[in-house]
C-alpha cells in the first residue's frame, strides 16, 4: 500500500507548496479528526455543496442519508464528487491587514460516488460510523434494539474511493514583512478550537439508566472536552 | 426589503421542512457566526469545492484571495456558485442507531460570482471583512501601516449577492420511536462549540507592544472564550 497520493493536476498546490500534504497519515488524521463534509456536485449543470457527516474507513470515506435525499439520488448511479472537509485551528493576526489569515487544515478528495448496496454492507458501513463516534454504542444498541431492516432500506450509503486527494494545512504564527517587525502592533495567534460539553439528557430517560462510560469520554472523537 | 428569501426548486427544503428557514434574521445570524465558507463550482466539467474565509455584509457575501487563485481565476467572470456555510452545535445520541444524528445550522446560496474591480471598493471591502473580524483594528493598522497598492493589486475580491439562499437547522434532543423510550438506554445531546483561546503572540512584538482590548474580547465574532 502506497504511503502517500499521487498528485494530479487538480490535487497539486501550486501556489504556496509548502502547505500541501499527500502522505495518508496527514490526510487520514484530518479526516478522522472532523465529522462534517461539504460535497460538491454537478446536478443540472449546476454547482451543488451539501454539507453531511462522514466517516472513514481505511481507503474511503462514506456518507448517508435518506433513500429520498436529493444529493444521494444525484449521486449513488456513481456522480463525480468533490468533498471537502476542513477544520479551522485559528486567527492570524499580523502587523499589516494583508497578512491576516486562517490557520486550518483542509482535505479536499475527487472521485465518483458508489452506493453501497448489499444490507449486509450497508449495515456493516452504518456499524462503523457508529464505532468512530461512540466506540462500544453498537453492540450494546445490538444486544437492546438492534437497526431494522426497513430501517436500513429507508437509507442510503455512498462511499468514495481515496485516490485524489489532497491536504493543505496552515499553521503557526503570521508570516509579516520582515520591517513591519519594528511597528508597535500586537500580531500573534487566537487559538480556535471545537469542543464537546457536558452531555446532557433528553429528559425521558427509563429510571436508572445512566451515562454509558464510554458517552463520558469523548476524547477518541479529537473534540477537546469544555470544563 | 424583503425580509425573508423567496424559496426556490433548489433551496425549498422538501424532506423535513421543518428544518428550513428563509428570514434573512436567521441567514444572517449563521452567516455572522461563522469563518469559512464552503464554495461550490464546476471547473472543466467537474465538481470543485474550496474551503475559504468569507465576511457578509448587507445583501451579500465577499471572499477574496491571491490573484493567482485557480478558484477565483475561475470565477472572477462570474462563474455559478453554490457556497455553503456549516456550523456544528452537538452529537445527537438517541435509542435506536436510525436516530442518531448531528445539530447542526448551515446556509446554502446559489448564484452567479462577481468580481469587486475597483481598488477603492476592494479597499473598502477588505476593511469591512478586517472590522467583522477585529472591530477597530483597521483604523489602527491604517494610521501606522496602511494597506499598499500593490497588496490590494495582489489580490482577487470576489462577492455574491444574496438571493437565492435558505438555511437549515437540527436542533433539540434526539426523536427516537415513541415504544423505544422505555429501553434501559442513554439518549440525549453532546453540545459542540468552537472556542477562542487565549491569544498568543508570535515573539517578536516591539518592546512595549500590548494586545489590544479588542483582541481579548472576541465575543462578537460569536466563538466561546475558552478558560
């Protein structure tokens, strides 16, 4: 298995290279460190962005929804996607307004969808998304209310294949011209970051059911926990 | 002034339009509380999706970038966009795999690209993008580093008026199956928010140089402040 994607002429950054990653371990950590998509697709000839959760599994991504969604009807006869995901880390400040900017961390992939057909997979696909959110939640909803079959008819699940693809990260402090160093402004970073809270209840719990542990610790999910 | 966007084929929310939203309080209230925006286009036949920093202002949206930007290169003629806006507020955990789900509040708009020409109106576009971002900070940078000819030059604005858009919000507890509430299983909501940290400077500061008041009370881009 290759470490890394092969650029193409859609994947290459060829402004400011440095910020461009091909090797799967960067790629794969974005990935599993966000849970919204943005899928981009033609529908008409029109440009169409439908943001979605995702999940990976070894070399591709999946998403769901209704049978009924209109992008996954669009899609499962096999469209052209671009989905995006990205993840925004901060505010650079600098000394001048032009060298203002974002730290974040991006992937962007190109392909075909594929629908994902057989019960047997689509269930195994669903168990898996499940697993990366709450790792334990399924097989303890298989052993109380395992998925209904018509349940899993009433979805779909698309998958991508990972072959172009592409990370662009910006990190680190603002890059100002080297005289502006002298002026008298603040210039530096604001850390921006996703996290979860406290659980909280719907308020219709049986008695004595309690948080399942595994619901107290989110920390697999990337979110930092909010004290 | 309208005060709500007429829904179109593309934007009318047909599954679960209870979901939707057109009022312009409601666009605008996610537009405002967001950075990065999600831009949809079809180059060369195919899907595109770039992720970018973006900035309302009245009845439109503005996003810019170097002029050397494959994006907006390919858009500054007033290419079709779809551009979409995700903000994602919690983990949606119910009784049954079927219900689990995401909150979530995200605006789509459709329309046609154009390009900000004149450099005074680029001017004061980028400022506004800089006083959404850092209320004050322009005037203060403008009096001790002003914005260059050729900075503004190096530069693609690009803009879209709002018109055909619409948001979508999932909010609240999980809906699980009415008989599925006597189960012995946790359900409820993990909320997700996107916190500022304490800013840090890039360890050049001028001797005697102090953040401003303005960089250390980021509540009206509305990000939590993280303690």
């Amino acid at each position: 298995m290759a470490e890394s994607f092969a650029p193409t002429a859609r994947t290459k950054l060829r402004r400011r290279p440095q910020r461009g990653h091909y090797d799967k371990k960067t790629v794969y950590g974005i990935l599993d460190a966000a849970f919204i998509c943005h899928i981009g697709y033609v529908a008409d000839g029109h440009p169409c962005v439908t943001p979605t959760a995702y999940w990976r599994e070894g070399e591709a991504i999946y998403w769901h929804g209704s049978a009924a969604s209109r992008m996954l009807r669009a899609l499962e006869q096999g469209g052209e996607v671009c989905v995006t995901v990205t993840i925004l880390d901060g505010l650079v400040i600098a000394r001048s307004a032009f060298h203002h900017s974002l730290n974040y961390r991006s992937v962007m992939m190109f392909g075909n969808a594929y629908k994902v057909d057989a019960p047997e997979d689509k269930r195994a696909r669903m168990a898996a998304f499940m697993e990366r959110l709450y790792p334990g939640r399924n097989a303890e909803l298989e052993r109380v209310r395992p998925v209904r079959k018509e349940e899993l008819k009433a979805i779909t699940v698309l998958g991508l294949h990972l072959k172009e693809v592409s990370a662009k990260i910006r990190s680190g402090p603002p890059v100002d011209d080297e005289e502006d160093h002298a002026l008298p402004i603040w210039a530096g970073v604001v850390p921006v970051q996703s996290l979860a809270g406290t659980p909280v209840d719907d308020g219709r719990l049986a008695a004595g059911t309690k948080l399942p542990a595994g619901l107290a610790d989110l920390s697999h999910l990337g979110l930092g926990r909010r004290r």
